[in-house]
C-alpha cells in the first residue's frame, strides 16, 4: 500500500468530518420541517386541509 502523508491524511479526515457535519445538519432541518407541518397540522386544522389539497396541484404547465 502506497504511503500517505500525514498532511494528506488530515484533509481528508477533515473533508470527511465536513460530510459528517453537512449530513447531521441536512437531517436536522428536515426533522424541523416535518415537526412544523405535524404541528401546524394538529393546531389549525381547517387552515392547512386546504394547503394539503394545493400540494398536489402542478404549479407549471410543464407539470401537467
């Protein structure tokens, strides 16, 4: 196996904690955006029945 400086080893080790990082973050935002729309949902229901109709109208031509 080829040998591997050791600068070269703490890029990639500090890319691969980044992507780790990116990941987490990427989750936690979309757990928020699923608990708000839960939330939104168990507190006013009528308002949002109609937003969950809208969701499944093309917005586009090219949609439909």
């Amino acid at each position: 196996m080829a040998r591997v400086s050791r600068s070269t080893l703490e890029w990639i080790y500090s890319l691969m904690l980044l992507a780790v990082v990116l990941i987490s973050w990427g989750y936690v935002i979309y757990a928020t955006q699923i608990a708000a729309k839960w939330q939104l949902r168990e507190d006013y229901p009528a308002q949002t029945e109609f937003v969950r109709h809208c969701e499944d109208i093309p917005t586009s031509h090219a949609d439909v």
